[in-house]
C-alpha cells in the first residue's frame, strides 16, 4: 500500500524528467511516460446537474481553481463541461477533447458502460483519462482513479447509525438498504461499506434486512420516493432505520416515510449537501459523509498536470492527504495495491461523516458550505443555528 502525503516529492520525479528529456521527438512534442502529448489541454467531464448538487455546486470550482492554480487558463488550457445525464453527449465531448489536442481527460461518466468507451476512444488516440469519482467496470481502466476511499463511506454510514439503531425500542430493527443506481460502480462500494455491518447485525439475530435496493439514476427524477413507498407498503410500514446512499436518496426516503407517518429514524446519506444539513439539524436525517471535494480535485488535477509535463503520475503531491491503493479494472472491486493484477491505481482521500455535533468544525469551518446557507427558513429556528448564526 502507498502513502503520499502533503509535499513530500518522491525521487522518481527526477528519473522521469531525464528520461523524457531523452527521448523528445523532432516534433518537440514530447510523450509523456504516461502517454499523452506534454504541453496538451486539459479537459474535464461532468456527468450531470440532477444526481447530486456537488457536480456543478463544487467540484467544478473545485477543479477550476486547482487548474487555475497552475497556471492554466480557462477555454485556452483547460475546458469544463457538464453532459446533463446524456451519455451520448459525454462521447461527444470526448471527441472533442481529443480533436482539442487534450493531453489528459478527468472524466466523471455518465455511466459505466459509456464511461469505458470513452476510455478506449481517448487511450486509441494516445489521451490519458483519470477517472473522477466514478469508477468504469468492464473497460481498460484510466491511467488512474480518483475518489475518497467509497468502501469507508458506507463504513462511516454504519459507524454512525450502528449506536442509533441499538439504541432504539424496538426488537429486531427492520433496515432498509437504499442503494445508489447499479450504473455507476460506487454504488456497489458504498454498499460494501454499510452492507457489513448490516450482515453481521442480520446474521447475529439483531437486526432484520427489510429491503436492499438500487434506485436507478441516483434517484434523479424522483425514482427514490416510489421505491421507498413501495418497500413501506410491503413491510406494512415497519420500517425502523435506512441506510441511503447520499443525501437526494435521503430526502426521497424522508418524503416517503413522512406520508406514511413514519418516523423520523435513523438515515444516513452523502455529499453533505445544504438539503442534508438542513434535515439533520431539523432531525429528519442522522448524518451525512462530507467528501471535501477541493481534495479530489487538487489530486485529479495534480494528476492530469504530471500527465501534460511528461512527468511521473506515482509522483504527484497534494496539499490533501491521500493514499494509493488499487481498484480491479473489471470488477470495481478495491484492492490492497496498486501493483494487483488488472489493477488501476486509485488516489484515495478521507472522508468525514458529518453530524448536528461536528457540522461546525466540519463543513462550515472548511468553508464548504456557510451558516446563512444552512440555516434558513425553519432551520433557522433551530438550536444549532441560534447557537452559530
């Protein structure tokens, strides 16, 4: 397992310099050991504005700024666009990117399938792409995968609603599995995280699995809530805790539940979204993972720039802590080591799970999201915002 933290420069920079140095090409275009052409634009491709707020809300201006940061300028170096859930678009950006003379693509897919052709057409055409967030199966893998450890989001899910659900009066909790679109590879390793905890508790006689679904889309268009009531009618409303996967899932799930009068009970969710802060501070939600998307970004970007220098992606550095580990090409399934067979390495950066207790010195401290954000219309009533506004 690799660590890199913070500055630290590994030696391999150097070798790498005085090999590409060595074999420039008469073009003055000089290969990277990654493959692209150094000096090429960058590009980065958004999935979509109706998954989740964080697409357009933060990581483009996250990736905005840490692009900037080097120096790169916008519509001349490096280029931003948002498919808005069109696969089809997407490719077509790709291709554009490539007749660009892009050197590297941050690519946030659409979805799995489309994701992994985008990468054959870029790789054909000698254009590296980091695969952003999303992770495409069954496809020849990214130079490299970056996104917070997804394995330890559902853990972190678990670590805070375990307590909650033991502690309710209630003998066998009934837990609902409120999982992300079976489109998009995350999905699956959230599930993994929250999903071990919940067999275990199952297997042990304490809790009872009512239901373990995908919602396609991320619940984009509203597929959550039906899904959610549909589970309530069959479990005639004995439903005691949801693990959903992010904060959109939650909210559908609250929507559901509160027309059934059911609750409120312990949920989690993801992406700490204004939504989701809201209705934890209210108590309509138990918690939220924060993923602090400048991290993501300023790995991505760091990646992308290696790739455009001709210099050695292992080698990049972040202000954020991060660790390389592996995820399987094929399967979406981590791995201990970037060195695994069929492996792709995976930039991996630390989420937080963010609660009424620590949403202060979390999500607001970091400046992610602010007070007046959070706390308006009733939620300004609450003891929270009182207490910080």
């Amino acid at each position: 397992m690799w660590k890199r933290n913070a500055r630290i420069w590994i030696a391999l920079v150097a070798v790498f310099g005085l090999i590409a140095a060595a074999c420039g090409n008469d073009s003055g275009d000089e290969p990277s050991p990654s493959g692209g052409a150094a000096g090429g634009s960058i590009w980065v491709l958004l999935p979509d504005s109706a998954t989740s707020p964080r697409w357009e809300g933060e990581d483009r201006p996250a990736l905005k700024a840490a692009l900037e940061a080097e120096g790169l300028v916008e519509g001349d170096d490096f280029t931003i666009v948002n498919a808005e859930g069109d696969a089809a678009t997407q490719q077509s950006q790709a291709e554009q990117a490539i007749a660009d003379g892009a050197a590297a693509i941050i690519l946030a897919s659409v979805d799995t399938a489309s994701g992994a052709t985008i990468i054959d057409t870029a790789n054909a055409e000698g254009v590296e792409v980091i695969e952003y967030d999303r992770f495409n199966t069954e496809g020849p893998g990214g130079i490299a995968y970056v996104s917070f450890d997804n394995v330890q989001v559902g853990r972190t899910m678990a670590d805070v609603l375990t307590p909650l659900i033991d502690a309710l009066p209630v003998d066998k909790p009934g837990v609902v599995m409120l999982n992300g679109g079976e489109e998009d590879n995350n999905s699956f390793l959230f599930r993994q995280g929250y999903f071990e905890t919940v067999d275990a508790k199952v297997k042990a006689g304490e809790w009872t699995l009512v239901a373990d679904q995908h919602v396609p889309g991320w619940g984009a268009n509203g597929e959550g809530q039906g899904i959610m009531e549909g589970i309530l009618v069959d479990a005639n409303n004995k439903v005691d805790a949801v693990f959903a996967a992010n904060d959109n899932l939650a909210q559908q799930a609250i929507n559901a539940l509160q027309a059934a009068g059911v609750g409120p009970i312990p949920i989690s969710g993801q992406d700490a979204s204004i939504a989701g802060m809201q209705n934890i501070l209210l108590g309509l939600q138990s918690m939220s993972v924060y993923k602090p998307v400048p991290a993501e970004a300023d790995v991505a970007v760091a990646i992308a720039m290696a790739v455009r220098n001709g210099e050695d992606v292992t080698a990049i550095t972040s202000d954020f802590d991060f660790e390389v580990i592996g995820i399987d090409r094929q399967t979406g399934e981590a791995l201990d080591s970037p060195d695994a067979e069929g492996a792709v390495p995976y930039y991996a950066t630390v989420p937080i799970g963010v609660t009424a207790d620590n949403m202060a010195d979390t999500v607001i401290a970091d400046g992610f999201l602010t007070i007046e954000e959070i706390c308006a219309g009733d939620v300004a009533d609450t003891d929270f915002c009182k207490a910080n506004a």
